[in-house]
C-alpha cells in the first residue's frame, strides 16, 4: 500500500537525480540503516524511533538551519493518515508522462513557428543558388586570360556590360572581355571566376586586372547550397533564425510544426481572492494562477489563466468542463488539502478517475493527476502553496509540456555543485530547495539554500537562481560536500 | 584614414573575443610581423607582396579547406575603393551601443512582464503572510502542553473546533484545548505550535497527541516573507515565475517594465522577390525580413517585418519614414553593395546622417548604421548575403537590443574549444564561421566548422550551432588548436 511503486523508467534523459526509487534508496549502500519501512510518511513509525530522519523533537533548533526548510513530520499514527498510496517522484512523473497527449502539428506561417519543432521533411523544389552568381562585386572573366595578372604587369580587359543583382538577361563573354558584376549578379556564360574590383583599377570601360584568382573563385554555382530535392529542414528540428531564413530561400510561408500545448491554469481554495482585492483576515490572494501561467509560457506552452474556481459546485463543474474543451492540459493548484476530501475533488472525480497521492517529495507531497472529459484530458493537480506549487511545476509540469512540443530533452541539466553549508534532509523524501549558485573561482560551482533557514517563502523563492535536489536516500550533506543543483535558467 | 579606430570599450561585459582593435592585433606578441598598414581592406598592398594573408592566388585551393569560407579578396589598388574609413568591429559596436535609445518603463499586466527587467522598486504594503497561520494540516495548540508527548504516553487535548483556510473568525484556545487546522488557516490566539496530523490520532473531539514539537513549529507568522515597506521586487531584476508569484501576492496586477524595443526589418534590393512568388532567374526570395525578425525577436524585441523597399523612390522615403515613426530601431538588410552607392543610400542619406563603413570583419564587412528622421531613431544596415546578415545581427544588433531591454549581459558567453581541423582567417579581419561545437568526453568542447570549407550558405548555417570566432591578429588555427566559440543558443 505504501512506498510499492517501482521506477518506471520509460522516459529516457537526465532527471533532476539518480533515479531512486524509495526501495532503491534504503537499500543504497551508502545509505543509513534505518529499518525501510519506518520513513514513509503513512507509516508507522513511534516518534521516539531511534533513527536519523531529522524530528523537530529530536534536535536542537539551529541544527535544522542550512536545509532551508523546516522538516518533513514523520508519521506517528497506528494507520496511515490517507488512503492513497504513497510513490516516488519518478513513479509520479512517469504515469504523467505517459498520459501526456502529442498534440498533432498544425501548419504555421514560418515566423509564428520560431522556438518549435518543425514536424515535417521539408524537400526543396529548387536549388540554392538558383542560378551562377557572383560571390562579390568585380568584374566576370575566362580564368585563363587573368591567371597571370600582376601589379607590374596588369591584365587589360575591355568591359562589354555590367549586371546587377536582380537583372534577368544573362549575358555572355569571350577571350579578353569582362563584365562588371555586383554580388548576386547573374554570372555571364563564358565567365568561371570574378574578379574582386579591389584587385583592378576598377575602370568602366576598359580594366586593368592586377592578380587573377583561380577558376572557379568568387563564384556561387547553381545549387551548391540545395539541389532541388535536398531535405532543407527535417523532421524535429527546431525552427530558428537559421532554419526560418532557409525555409523562406525554398519558397516555405507556412510550415508545419510541433504545436504550442494548450495549458488551463486554475487556482482551488475557500480562502483566495483575487489579485486586485484587498484580502480579508484569513484571506490569501490568488498567486499560482499567475505564477504557474507564467511558468508554463516559460516552459513553451500556450497558458491562459482562468483564475479561481467558482465555490458554488455546479458552476464549478461548469468551469472545469469548458477548460477540459479547449485545452491539452489543465493545471489545477490547491485542491488538496492533506485530510481534507473537499468539493474540488469531488468534482474531479465525478468527471473522470483523478488519483491523489502522497508523493516522497518535499515541498509539496500532496499530488494528483488524472485524465478527464470525454477526451481524457490529463490534468495535474499541485499542491496551493506557491513555493510548492512552483517546485511541483518543475518536476512534473515542465516535463510534460516539452513532451507535448516533441523536445528530446525534458529535464533541466543538472551540475554537481559543492554545498557551501550543511544541508539535512528527510529520508525517503527527494527535498527540493531554492538556492543561489554561482561559479566557483577555482572552477565548478558553489551553491548555497536561500534564506535562513526557515520556510523558503516567496520572497527567497524570487533570489534563487536554482533548486537544490537531495536525494531520497541522503539525510544530510556536509559542507563542502557536492549536491545536485538545478539551474533555473528561463528561457526568453 | 584607414584602420585608425582605437576600441571605445564604452561598454563592459564579455564580447566575442579579446577586444583587439587592428593595432592592439597587429602589435600583439604572437602576431605575425607582417606590416600593420598591408592588411587592411582600402590600404594598398601589392598582390606579390610577402605576407601571411591568404590570397586566392599565393596557396593551392586544398589548403583553403577547412576555413569554411573563400578568403577576403585583399586590396590590391593604388588608392582605397571606398571612401568610407575602415573601422574594427569594437568601434562599430561601441557606436551602435552609445547611440541605441533606452526606451522609457511602461506598465504591464503582470504576466506580460515576463522576462523583461522590472522597472520600479515595488514596495510592499502588505505583511506576508498577512496573518499567523497554520504551516499544515494538524491541530493547533500551547507547546507546553504538548512538549511531552509521546507514542507510549500521548497527551489529549480537547477539540475546540476547526478552522480551514480562508475563515475569518479568529478563535482562541487555553491550556488542555486544541483546535484543529488546515495548511492555511489562521492560528487561535494563544497557540504557539502546530502539531502536525500525523503525530496524532486525529480525533475530532478529543486528540492523542503522540509527539510534541517545539514552540514556533509548523506556524507561518505574519511578516516572515516579506513585512510592510520592505522591497519585493527590485530594478533590474528579471521578471519571472517566481517575481510573478510575489509581484501578485503583494497585490500587483500591473509592474513597470522595461519594454521590449519596437524594431521594424525592412530589406532593399532590386534582386528580391517575396517568399510567396517564383523568382525569376536573377530573381532572390526575400529570406533576411523573415530571419532577422526572427532573431530580433529572439533577442527580446517586438519585431516586425515591414518586408521589401519599394523600388520607386518616393514610396520608398514614406516606407521608411513611416518605419522610423513606429519603432525605437530601424534594420535595413541588403542596402550596401560595395562600391555601388544605389537609391536607398541616397533615400537614407536625406533622412539624416548614415554613415556607411567596411568593418574589419568577414562575412559582411560592408556595415552602415546612423541616426535618421526627427526622433534620430537609430538605423543598422546589415549587409543583404543572408549569412552575413545573420553573423551580423548575432555581433551588432542583439547586443543593442538586449542593452534597450537593461540587459546586464549583452552578449553572449563564448567558450574555448579545441578545433577539430585547422581553420585560416585574414589577417586584420575578425572572422565568423558556422560551426558545431560538442563536449568532449574528456571534458572540454569540440568544434568543427560546418560544411566543406566553401561558402558557408544557407543549409549549412541552419546545421550550425555556434559561431567561431577567429581573431584580428591570427591567420591560422592548427587542428588541436584553441578557438573561442559562441554558442547560439536560442531562447524560449
């Protein structure tokens, strides 16, 4: 009933750790010797157990300082507190990841499909160059009769023309003739080289070439980029200023490509409102609605935000059906309450299976996911507490969304950073704290947790530029000790 | 004359490579002692004369491979082709960067903000929280009652009640009493402690708690986030996810912003035809409005194509001065043929002073730039060959834009990284080659120049994934060898 979920592993790439599972991780070698079935939360283990799981009771105040949260209780109770299973991280974002649509591409024009993946094998009809042109502005000539060009001893042509880019009548030239071209121009037939015009007296009618280059030199060939039939742009790349500015050379407007997902945001709980109001003594206003739209855009998703749920139930029901419609995912923050079963959740469950779930994760254990609506539209449920909310979004959100773009790389990378103070952290749970890392002078990087280490708020959350990640199978890292750090580098 | 810009250094932080101006190049140590007045486009070598520049006609074309691109045509005539002097692509840029406007803070919607630099010191006027509150689900009660509890001998307290996020009523408790809670809820006046759920029996009358914590444990109190008057969000801070969190919870919905720069991307050339029409032979699709639009707005700008110039003059001066009304940023691709000063240099000339210069650098010496129409909005022209347009944007204009968005870091971080094969530049030219750079396995980066050492065109720029960067002073890289790389990585 507890802590039975194995890793599943299907889904390739670097996570945030080593892919422990519970299991795994007690049975590390490296890890301590506490019994495996006493650090699960839903288990029972007597407060008084002897045992290296940080307890508030067990320690003195400032040893908790440097984890950057407070600890995780333990479980004292004879039965566990919920019904739900508990599972790992990785178990939780594979049956995410695995339900996650592929929405399928939709044609763009090409400057709307900047920052996609481009879903189709786009051959070209013509070449590239279409036709021999100059690389440079000189003068078009017979290689042979410029070879032995010198400054003592220039070559004299007589100039028959000049053609400029753009000019459609190709023209043509013999033994001791020169066209004047300019870069782009149509290469007269008769004509292998062009010489550059700094390398001539540059002279209108007649020009007296001071070096010949070799044939062949300063010339474009008619398809020496893309023969007609070339692959230009294949399937999954993604569609840059490069990729954009060949798929307009092959005559491309339009494209197809890999669609933004469409994210619903909405925000559960009796006690928000709404960002303009003045909250009332036990109100909060509504923060993940907007935090968690903007972590979507972020991560390349096409989020609205639709704000707080209605309480009255049938409006409520009303306003998760109509986001069902129109999105490929819908994110709800706050509907879960530990022990408390309430009316957001009955809706869900009226609308599709939703499973909620103690995950071994901290912050925010409390996770659901399932998919609803006649079209099964997955949705993630994350826990209303912003800083939870946000390392939730991290875990299992961003994933899913570069899922659904066709990404190959779901996962931030992750570096080994040296923990410029002790850490401690609950096992049996991977703990996610905020950080600040910066780069070490003698190379690598160095990472501390923010704050002071009391609960990681919103306004230490805003200073980290990384999410420490220790492992379910450590409790503590000593200064000086490597972590894995997770540098949250927005995109944009 | 020619080549005696001195580098302005006006502007700090991390550029392409070493800022080397010509002399500083010419004089270094390492470089060759090859006369500092030979090697400048416009100074006039003799073609026979000894040195290191690469001439098309001094080396055999196998040796050429490997550069990815044809050599610079040096100058081989008595006097300079152009008028216009000679600058490093340090003086250019600092040129650029000290006309560029900064535009003035607007106000946006919070989630519109995203990713630009916040313009204001946003002061709280709130406490956050803005009560004392439950950390999680659990029952409120005195420490002291509870400070000796355990599994063997748990204390009971009677139940007074609960209370759930978002009630209004504070409530109070005394000695021997609990109230039950939920993550969120306000905490009774004389309750110091929460005692988390899973520590007791969860009776909801009278409850066994089977362990105490500490005074002050699990309870959020008002203020510890963030108290009145204190800065949340301060100038300059990047305006992400988690600034969104804040900036709502403090009860922004709308924060000055630095603005993303209006930048119009027209192209001129008489050659050019739009994607959507067949060219005719002379005739070239019109790719650099698709591809500087999409780089521009990779860079952080609200960029718009305007498309091609037309070709008629007066309608070609309401165009552009139309452009000029609208955006804080002109970019002009395709203006400059050499020596060929056609009409939109003379259209641009009655607009104010553009200044058109051969910068030391390959691909896309030909650069111009000037401040033009009665707000003297800054124009960058960019040579129209789309490689050099892009390799020209990549080295002038995204730093412009990223200094109009208050960017600290303007440009981007280059690595060292070991050539692959031996790679030649002119010398006295900075030069830009497509390349991809990969990680060594031994540590460390690779990287190898795109394609098989011709011109680097379209196809192959689009398989590139960093620029190497090739200094003024040095004329050849040995395979093994160490080239600074620039990365391009895109963002979003």
């Amino acid at each position: 009933m507890n802590g039975q979920d194995s890793t599943g592993g299907a889904f390739d790439g670097q996570r945030d750790t080593a892919q422990l599972d519970i299991r795994q991780g007690l049975g590390h070698p490296g890890a301590p010797a506490a019994g495996r079935d006493t650090q699960v939360v839903g288990a029972p283990p007597p407060p008084t157990a002897a045992g290296p799981v940080p307890r508030p009771q067990s320690g003195p105040l400032p040893s908790r300082r440097g984890a950057g949260e407070e600890p995780i209780p333990a479980a004292t109770g004879e039965r566990p507190p919920l019904s739900e299973p508990v599972r790992t991280v990785e178990r939780h974002l594979d049956e995410i990841l695995a339900a996650v649509p592929q929405p399928d591409p939709i044609e763009l024009a090409v400057l709307d499909a900047q920052g996609l993946l481009c879903a189709e094998e786009v051959v070209s009809q013509r070449a590239l160059p279409a036709f021999d042109q100059a690389a440079l502005d000189g003068y078009a000539a017979r290689s042979e009769d410029v070879v032995r060009a010198t400054v003592e001893a220039p070559v004299e042509l007589a100039v028959v023309g000049e053609s400029v880019a753009g000019a459609d009548a190709p023209s043509s030239i013999g033994p001791g003739l020169a066209l004047k071209v300019s870069a782009g121009a149509m290469l007269p037939s008769g004509a292998d080289v062009v010489v550059p015009a700094v390398w001539t007296d540059q002279g209108p009618v007649r020009v007296a070439v001071q070096a010949g280059p070799p044939a062949g030199s300063y010339v474009r060939r008619t398809g020496d980029d893309v023969a007609p039939g070339d692959p230009a742009v294949q399937i999954g790349t993604p569609i840059g200023p490069a990729q954009i500015s060949l798929l307009a050379a092959v005559g491309r407007e339009r494209v197809l490509v890999r669609p933004r997902p469409r994210i619903a945001v909405v925000c559960a709980g009796s006690e928000l409102v709404d960002v303009g109001t003045v909250p009332a003594p036990g109100q909060v206003v509504d923060v993940n609605s907007y935090a968690l739209a903007a972590a979507a855009r972020d991560a390349g998703a096409d989020a609205y935000r639709s704000g707080i749920l209605p309480s009255d139930k049938r409006r409520m029901t009303e306003v998760i059906e109509s986001q069902l419609l129109r999105s490929d995912l819908v994110l709800i923050a706050g509907t879960l309450s530990g022990s408390r079963f309430d009316m957001v959740q009955e809706v869900l469950a009226e609308l599709g299976q939703m499973r909620f779930r103690q995950v071994t994760m901290h912050p925010g254990p409390a996770q659901g996911f399932g998919r609803l609506g006649r079209d099964e539209v997955p949705v993630i449920c994350v826990p209303g507490e912003p800083v939870a909310a946000l390392v939730s979004f991290e875990v299992f959100v961003r994933p899913a969304i570069r899922l659904m773009l066709g990404k190959r790389q779901l996962f931030r990378r992750t570096v080994q950073a040296i923990a410029g103070q002790s850490l401690i952290s609950p096992l049996g749970y991977r703990q996610y704290l905020h950080g600040t890392v910066m780069r070490h002078p003698d190379g690598g990087y160095v990472v501390e947790p923010v704050g002071d280490g009391t609960e990681a708020l919103l306004a230490r959350m805003a200073r980290a530029n990384c999410l420490i990640v220790i492992d379910e199978d450590v409790t503590e890292v000593a200064a000086g000790g490597l972590v894995t750090v997770m540098p949250l580098l927005l995109g944009g």
